[in-house]
C-alpha cells in the first residue's frame, strides 16, 4: 500500500518564506492592497436589540465636506434574496440585534466617513428583545443537528440504571462563557466594480466560499467575483464564513462605481458583526466501578443561537469519542435570542466541551483515588465508543506517557494544597486533547512545469499565518522529486483552481492532497518524455481517504500544566505548559509547532481571562474592546513547550498528516483548571478562572 511521499521537504523544519517580506511590511493584507483613489466606508449600526427603523435623516452627513453617499434600506442596491439572512442586508427595516448594520457613509477619506457617520440621526421604533441565557428556561429547543452534520443526541445503553448501581458518581455543572475571536488583522474588504464584475481583496480564510457567498447575492456568475487574500493576519474560525460587512462593502462599491472602496471594521465592530462562540453550561454525570472504570457517561449542553439565523456548537461531541463506558448519552439544547449570529470559533465544540469534560474526569480520578494520568489510560477505548470503528491511529496512551515523564509527574504529591513556594501554591493538572479528522470538499490544483523547466503550484487555498506558503510547497517539491527552491506557489486567489477554507484543521490535509496528486501526475507524464514547448500542467483532486466509514480518524494530545496561585491575593500564573501530541505526519515542525503553541496560549487565555459580558438591558457586550475584553499578553505566558509523537497513519490521506490548527486549544483550560484545584484544593468549575475564587 503505497500511501506516502518521499521525505525529502517534508519532515524538514524550513521557516517561513514569506516571513521576511512580513517583518518588512511588504507583504500586502486586505486593506493594504494598493489601488488607485480609493473611498472610505464607515457602517452604521442598530442601537435597538429589535424592532425596526422608522426614519432617516443624512442630511447634515451629506452636507460634510468629502462626503459621497449615505445608503440605508430605503436606498441601498437591491440583493438577490439569498439563504443566509445574516447576509441579506439592508433589503428592509426590521432589526433583529443590536449592532446590526442599517447602513454605510461613504466619503473620500476614512476620518471623514467616521464623522459624517455619527451625524446620521436614525429613528427606531424599539420592541421588547431578549438576550438572557439561562439554563432553566421553558423554550430551550433541540436543533435538527449540530456542527458542521452531528446528531443532535446521542444514547446507548441505559445510562440511569449504571449511574444508580455505580461505586463512585460525580454529578457537576461546568460553564464556559461567550468568547470572541478577535484574530490581530480586523475584517477588512476592498470592493471594486468593473461594470458588471466585482473584485474583492479581502482578509478571510476561504476566497472560494466568499465568491460563492457574494456572488448569488448581487446576481452574478461566480467567475464575476474575483476575491484576492494573500496574506491574512489570524481568524481562528471569525473569517472562515462570509459575513454582512463584506456585503456592504460591495454594496458602497456599487453607489461609488469604478472606484475602490475601503472597508476595516473596528475593534468594537468586530464584537456584533462577525460572530463569536457561544456560552455553555454542561452537566456531566459519570459513573465508575471499584476498580475506577467507567460504567457510564452522560454529557449534556445548553448553549444559545441568534433568532436570525441558527448556529448549534458541537459541545457534547467530543464525549463520543474519548472514553470506554457501555452506557453514554449527551445532548444539546439550544435557546434563540435577540443576538448576533455566532459562528466558529477555534475548535468549535471541543474547547469548551472538553473543558467540561476534563475537569469531570479529574475529578472521577480523585473519587476513585487513582492518578489522573492512570485513570485516564484505563478508560483508553479499543475502538471508536459511538461508532464502534477501529481507530486509523490513536494516541493518547502514549502522548500521556511521554507528556508524564517530560513532566516530571511522577514527583507531583496526590493530595491537594501540599506545595508551597515563596508564598505561591503550587500545583500541576493534566487534560487530554482531541479534535477529528475533517475534510471538506472543493480543492484542486494546477500543476505545471514552463517551457523554462519551472514549476509552478495554484490553488485557492490560504494562510492565515499557518504556514500554508511554506508547507504546501515541501509537499510539491517531494511529490515532483526537486529541492523545495524550484517550487513556484501562487494561493489565495479565486483566479486558481478552488479550495476548501482554512478550518475544521482541513487545510493541509485537503491542499495537500490535492497538490499531491497533481505533482505526482505531472511527475510520471515527466517520466516519458521532454518538456513540450508550450510546457506541461496537470489538475490534482483533493481524493481524501482511501477508506471512508472503515475507521475513526482522530488527533489526540496530552497537556500538563503547572499553576501558582498567591496565598494572599489569590492571582493565578501559569509558569509552565507542556504539550505532547500525536497529529499523523508533521509536514514542517517549525510552522506546526507555532500552531500547537499558539492553541495552547489561546487555551490558556481561555482559561485565566477571556470573557464576553451582555447587558441584557440595551443588547450589547458590554466589554467591546481590549480594555474590557482580556486576552493573554506576553506576561501571561510562561514556558510553553510543543513536543511531537511519531505518527504514522497512512488511512486519514495520502500524506498521512491530521492538522494541527484546532488541536492545541482543546484541553489546556481543563488542565490549567485541574492544577488549579492540586495547588489550592478549591475546584473551579466556571470560566474564566479568576483570583476571586481562591479567596477566603
């Protein structure tokens, strides 16, 4: 079975290509892109959570200096009416949440734009809204499914009768609030009409979806959409689907036509306008035997979705999977509110989920009295628990091990609140990782070597500061048998064959493929014969897995931490992570690396700070900005170390690699909470963790 590429690039820890032309500024993000007399858009927003708008008035803002068109419902261009009503704007005068776009001021400069905004006096006429989660409401509904095609709920066996009979139970409820992306590059969109065709460089991680997206909406033929991001500075799930901002830019676009029309939302924008993860509340209900083996799971979750349109996170998924038990149940419960649409968020479902899960399972391993690590390994299922599959490979036995050793964590003391140091108690926790094998379809390559005797790789896939520049050319030049230095790459342009988004941790696994397959076809019609004068070019198909419904394909992980909480003031630092993962085939340690660690600083920001607060008065986050908003800052982090297991799984794809985007995030809050409760033996079951809790 011949399912691997030769290493040669692959394996090899090659830096970024493009991270010179990054430190210089010379490497173009959306709203960078140079084009001439461009014009400046600044949104106007709802400032009523529902209800509609009952007048306008732009006439001070179209008296302004500088000031080029003021649109609204009553005189924005008209939308083909699409299926996703996020996208669907300015087409009436219903609002449906607060910060909804009800407009745009166009003028010759962004200051002047952002002034004539504010002179716009918009009439409302408010309805009751509500915005309020609370897991006891009476219209909590089940949606018909969760992300992306999950059942809703699941159950096997009968999950109250092994609870009852059990030896030892735990029955908690752990939280997790709404957190917000906020990747450093702002969504931002340059919009450009050419009579009948659109251009639009813009910061998202799919330029194909946003053809796809934008193109129905205004009535035209995708190949009338041409959308350009080479370069996007983060989205971690914010810009894997297209939102209402980049509608109205096109839209502004059309009032200003033949000339550019910039559009960056703001820091406070992107907290109504670009979706977020929801909050959660999950009880966990476990059951164990004498000898500390599971006998049954039950997992269950409330989260909230907008009235406007339906998103339904994946919370209780990831219990499916993890652990050996016989009986199993989890669900999830929805409540629609007067909300922003929410979206992806880096591991949709498996950050929180796993949190919940976790901490429950430290905290089974404490009733059973057993080792957390141990208790974990003896509830290692032989085969996938919901489908009953064999697993391509799974490795979470032995990332635990090697993760305790690096660790040290034989030397960690069993009993809680037992180590101090200079007024610090210390203590250490441990969570597994998990995230699935995804793959989404859509990607193809060009692959062709010039009468020259260059080769050069297209495709529309992207890099959102993942490493796709570098990664995908070692995968090139192995499968077309060159130095990694006569690989030309061109990606992040629908003028290249099409490609799935940067999420679900598909990127590689999807691109890869089908670059793979292109540079090997091209390489064997090379084996017959010269260069044709007109050179030669092959398209490669994204082939996925040679074995579909015959194994659960899977990445698994171990993360310990350690954590010192102030015997005074309760504050929390976490001086030390350590990671250890198995993730199929490392195609470049250097950029993987970089992606397991900043999941892992993301994790620990879920952990210490990030928070998103609703004012159920008015219908807004309350804290829309970094100074409310608390992310993870330099102080913050202390040693991460990222450490790979060999993996080989030649099932999940030809290149036999998983993805690692999604990976690092899941499990670090749960062990950052788990050595919590070691150093102080107070058990924190709500994020985010703060110093109030460790106080008298």
């Amino acid at each position: 079975m011949s399912t691997t590429i030769p290493t040669r690039s692959v394996g090899t820890a090659i830096n970024r290509v493009e991270g010179g032309a990054k430190v210089r500024g010379q490497a173009h993000y959306a709203f960078e892109q140079p084009v001439h007399r461009p014009a400046y858009l600044f949104p106007l927003q709802a400032t009523i959570a529902a209800g509609r708008v009952i007048a306008v008035d732009a006439g001070e803002a179209l008296a302004e200096e500088g000031v080029l068109a003021v649109f609204t419902h009553e005189n924005a261009p008209a939308l083909t009416s699409g299926d996703d009503p996020e996208l669907v704007i300015l087409q009436s005068d219903r609002i449906a949440f607060r910060g909804q776009l009800v407009g745009g001021v166009i003028a010759e400069t962004l200051e002047a734009a952002r002034h004539a905004a504010s002179l716009v006096r918009i009439e409302y006429e408010a309805q009751p809204h509500d915005i309020e989660f609370r897991a006891d409401r009476a219209d909590l509904y089940a949606p018909d499914q969760v992300n992306p095609t999950f059942a809703t709920d699941t159950e096997e066996g009968d999950v109250e009768a092994a609870l009852a009979l059990a030896d030892k139970t735990i029955d908690e409820t752990y939280t997790t609030p709404a957190e917000f992306s906020n990747p450093l590059e702002p969504h931002a969109t340059i919009a450009i009409w050419y009579d009948d065709e659109l251009t639009l460089y813009d910061s998202n991680q799919g330029v194909t979806m946003v053809q796809q997206a934008v193109a129905p909406l205004f009535g035209l033929a995708e190949d009338q959409v041409h959308v350009i991001a080479p370069h996007v500075g983060g989205g971690f799930g914010s810009k894997v689907t297209t939102h209402a901002n980049v509608v109205l830019a096109a839209m502004a676009a059309k009032l200003v036509a033949s000339r550019p029309v910039k559009l960056a939302l703001t820091r406070h924008q992107m907290f109504s306008l670009v979706g977020f993860r929801t909050p959660t509340v999950q009880r966990i209900r476990l059951g164990a035997d004498v000898d500390g083996r599971l006998s049954a799971i039950s997992h269950d979750a409330i989260e909230e979705t907008a009235k406007l349109k339906e998103f339904a996170e994946q919370t209780t998924v990831c219990t499916r999977t993890m652990y050996a038990a016989p009986n199993r149940r989890t669900t999830h419960r929805l409540v629609a509110l007067d909300i922003p649409p929410l979206t992806f968020m880096r591991a949709p479902g498996e950050a929180p989920g796993m949190f919940a899960l976790e901490s429950a399972m430290d905290e089974m391993a404490i009733a059973c009295d057993l080792d957390p690590v141990e208790f974990r390994i003896r509830n290692e299922p032989d085969r996938d628990p919901e489908t009953g599959l064999p697993y391509s490979s799974r490795g979470l036995v032995a990332c635990l091990l090697d993760g305790a050793r690096r660790f040290g964590w034989a030397q960690r003391e069993r009993t809680p609140r037992a180590r101090r140091r200079d007024g610090w108690l210390v203590g250490t926790g441990v969570a597994a990782s998990t995230y699935p094998v995804f793959r989404l379809p859509g990607s193809s390559a060009r692959v062709r070597i010039t009468p020259d005797g260059r080769y050069v790789v297209q495709i529309a896939a992207m890099d959102i500061g993942t490493g796709t520049w570098t990664a995908l050319r070692q995968v090139a030049a192995d499968a077309l048998e060159v130095p990694f230095e006569e690989v030309e790459l061109q990606i992040g342009d629908t003028a290249l064959p099409g490609a799935a988004p940067a999420g679900g941790s598909v990127g590689l696994a999807c691109w890869g493929t089908a670059v793979y397959n292109g540079a090997r076809e091209l390489r064997e019609r090379l084996r017959t014969g010269a260069v044709p004068d007109e050179g030669l070019e092959v398209i490669g198909a994204d082939t996925g897995t040679a074995y579909p419904g015959q194994y659960a394909m899977h990445s698994f992980g171990a993360q310990f931490a350690e954590v010192r909480v102030s015997e005074d003031s309760g504050e929390i630092r976490v001086p030390r992570l350590l990671g250890v993962f198995a993730a199929g085939r490392i195609v470049n340690p250097t950029t993987a690396r970089s992606q397991l660690l900043g999941g892992m600083t993301m994790g620990l920001s879920m952990a210490l700070h990030e928070a998103a607060l609703f004012d159920s008065r008015f219908g807004q986050v309350v804290n829309h900005d970094f100074a409310g908003y608390h992310i993870a800052a330099n102080a913050d982090v202390g040693s991460i170390e990222v450490e790979f297991l060999d993996e080989d799984d030649p099932y999940v794809n030809p290149l036999g690699v998983k993805g690692v985007g999604e990976l690092g995030i899941v499990g670090t809050a749960a062990a950052i909470a788990n050595a919590a409760y070691h150093a102080t033996g107070v058990r924190v079951r709500d994020l985010p963790i703060t110093l109030d809790n460790f106080l008298p």
